[in-house]
C-alpha cells in the first residue's frame, strides 16, 4: 500500500518535478557505483599493503622486494617503493664506492644527504600521485551529499506553491484537498535525502580511510629511508 502510494505520488508530480526525481536517480545511481567501486578499492588495498609490508621487511634485498612488486600492485605501497628504488639506484650509478680504509663495507658507495633528500623527494612525488588516484571520482560523492538536498528541496518548493495555488482557485479550504499536493511535493525531499544521507556516511568514511592509507605511506617512506641510511652511510 505504501509502496503504491509512493509510486501515485511519484506519477502525479509536475513534469518539473519529475524531471527533478529523474536527476536525483542519476546523481544516486552514479555515487553508489563509485561508493561500491572505492569500498572495494580500500579493502583490496588494507590486505595487500599488510602483506606487502610484511614481505619488505622479511626480505634481505631490495631486489627481491622489487621483484614481487607485480604480486602486490593495488596497494599504494609498492608505486612509493618502485620510485624511491629507482632514485636509488640512479643516485649510487653517480657514486664512487667507498675506500677501504674508510669503511668495515668496502667497495660500495656512500650517499650522502643530498642523495637521500632526492629519493626522499622522489617518495613525496609518488605519494601524492598515489593520494590523487585514490581520490578519483570521490568529489562526485561529495557533490551527491551537498546538492542532492537543495534539489529535493526545490522540487518540495515548487510543488507547494502549485498546491496553493491550486488550492486558490477552490471554493472550500480542507486538509483533503491540501494534503495529497504536500505529499506529492515532499517526494522531492525525500528522494534527495535518500541521494544524500548514503553519500554523505561514505564519504566521510572514506576520508578517513584516505588519512590512514596517508599515514601508512608516510610510515613506510620513513622505514625505506632508515634502511637505506643504515646500508649506504
């Protein structure tokens, strides 16, 4: 019974107002594609990043973790680790190797701190590539959670000003002839909300699995900087 109320009320609105119910569809159908799509996204990327970080600190070269790097693509981990390994490497293809009375570890080069403040840039570099890619398409959710209720809402205005105006050109004034022209006005309302209120939960949600993705990246920069400080200096 409610769902053919709900369908009535949908059918007699204006054709503006149709119109409008057809727009909120779009922007709900589109954001709960990408809500899908990222939900995915971030799972797929929490289980390979635990295993990616897991294997680069078992591993005793970084050639081997390089090697597995195809097994682990999709989490962000492995672009920062293929640009900083690269940086590193053409950084020492511009060193001499060390001397032997200058070192326990002769034969291989020092970096100094310039060369570790190039592939600490070059880490900066991939992660923002990486942030940018994982923020594709979220501004279309965050539009579907600020606009969807501002079109609902215009439709809910324009519908009751067609009821009153329609309830001017009525002899007698009752809640019958009233109501079903408010109900059909806040349809508007209530599809923008039902565009909204999903959009606005995963966005926030996603926000704050960007900021741990963020602060996981940040961590693990850190961790391949130590690591090539404590082999190369």
């Amino acid at each position: 019974m409610l769902g053919g109320g709900l369908w009535g009320a949908v059918m007699g609105t204006s054709p503006f107002g149709q119109a409008l119910l057809l727009l909120l569809l779009v922007f709900s159908l589109l954001s709960w594609t990408i809500i899908l799509r990222k939900w995915l996204t971030f799972g797929s990327i929490e289980r390979k990043s635990r295993g990616f970080v897991s294997f680069f600190r078992k591993s005793a070269r970084l050639s081997e973790v390089h090697a597995a790097c195809e097994h682990y693509r999709g989490t962000p981990l492995t672009g920062l680790f293929v640009a900083a390994y690269q940086e590193l490497n053409a950084q020492l293809q511009t060193l001499k190797p060390r001397q032997p009375e200058t070192s326990s570890n002769p034969g291989h080069p020092v970096l100094h701190e310039r060369n570790v403040m190039g592939i600490q840039r070059a880490l900066q570099r991939a992660a923002a590539a990486e942030l940018s890619v994982l923020e594709r398409s979220m501004s279309w959710v965050a539009t579907t959670a600020s606009v969807t209720p501002f079109i609902g809402l215009l439709g809910t205005v324009v519908g009751i000003i067609g009821a009153f105006q329609g309830l001017g050109l009525e002899k007698t004034a009752s809640i019958q002839v009233v109501a079903p022209h408010i109900a059909e006005a806040l349809v508007a309302t209530a599809a923008g909300l039902f565009a909204a209120i999903p959009a606005v939960i995963a966005y926030n949600q996603f926000v704050h699995r960007l900021k741990n993705i963020g602060a996981e990246m940040d961590d693990f920069a850190a961790e391949f900087l130590n690591l090539v400080e404590r082999s190369f200096s």
